[in-house]
C-alpha cells in the first residue's frame, strides 16, 4: 500500500503526477489546494473565510488543514493507499501528521519530491496563467508570493523528510510522461 506525500514547487507538475499515479495504482488522489478551491467555488463558511488567504497565495491555516487531511484519510476510500498533494506545506503541519500517524499507529508516509530547474518551474507558471483554468491563485503577483512561500515555508520539509530516511527525489525536468516514468522507477 502507498501512502504518499508529493512536495515541490507550485508549478513543478505534482497535482498532475498524482492524479496519474492515483489512477494507476487504486490510490486516492487528495489535494489540499483542489478541497479548498472547492470551498470558495461553494461560497461555504469555510470557502468565504479561506478566499482572502488563497487570493493572496498565502498559506491556509495549519490547523484546519489538519483537520480536513484527518477527515479525508480517515474516509473508507482511502483504505487502499493516498497521496497528500499540497500537504504538508509546513513544518508545523509535517510534525502534526506524523504525530496523527503514529497516535492512528499507522506507517509514517514516503515523501516524493519533484525537482526541477527554475527556468523550467517558471516556464509552467507561465503556461499555467495563460491556459485558461482561470484559478484565482494563477496570477503572476500571487504565483511569485506562493514561490516565496514555498521557499520560506515547505522548502525546509525535504531536509525533514531526507533526515527521516523517508525522501525520494524525482527529476521533474521532463515531460509528463517522462516524469511518470521516472516516478514508478523510483517507488518500485
């Protein structure tokens, strides 16, 4: 069974190499960031207090995404294996997790990182704004907020990861099917 973090860059292609592997493999696919476009599609409660924060590229709060990560899992479809695709973003939030994990006595997850060159994460930015999904968090102000974030913020979870023993890397300059490739070879 996999259980799978997927960490990178906003832009370097882990939403889509997770819906790919997800599909193949009889995994769920949960994105933190597509549960909370969701919300503010919605107009919920919660969508309406979350659409100031993801307007602006920032980061949502900890804990509620704790929260909706312990729901999601918990849920039976996810009896099979997971990917957290956008979470954790935080070390606050990896911490969380593992002490949910081992309070659930569950197998602490494999960490999988994209990596990839600058020019080429900014290049899908740029792809990404002029494609037409119109998502609010695809500007070029709020795409260059959401990478100084990244840097400041989920950068230091590879260090965690990579000091738990529980980090894989993926060269992500390819494209997607390459990428897949590369993906399966590294988690057989």
């Amino acid at each position: 069974m996999f259980r799978l973090i997927f960490l990178g860059a906003p832009g370097v292609g882990k939403g889509t190499q997770a819906a790919i592997f997800a599909k193949n493999n009889n995994l769920v696919h949960i994105s933190t960031g597509a549960i909370l476009r969701e919300e503010i599609a919605k107009g919920s409660e919660l969508g309406l207090e979350l659409k100031p924060i993801v307007e602006k590229g920032e980061l949502a709060p900890d804990g509620l995404l704790v929260r909706l990560v312990e729901k999601r899992i918990a849920e039976d479809d996810c009896a099979n294996g997971y990917i957290l695709d956008g979470f954790p973003r935080t070390l606050k939030q990896a911490i969380a997790l593992d002490e949910l994990f081992t309070a659930k006595n569950i197998t602490l997850p494999q960490a999988v990182s994209f990596e990839i060159s600058e020019e080429n994460l900014l290049a899908r930015l740029e792809n990404r704004r002029n494609s037409g999904e119109n998502r609010v968090d695809d500007t070029i102000e709020v795409q260059k907020n959401r990478l100084k974030v990244y840097k400041e913020l989920t950068e230091p979870l590879i260090d965690y990861y990579k000091n738990k023993g529980a980090l894989i890397c993926v060269d992500g300059n390819a494209d997607v099917e390459e990428v897949q490739k590369r993906l399966i070879n590294v988690l057989s």
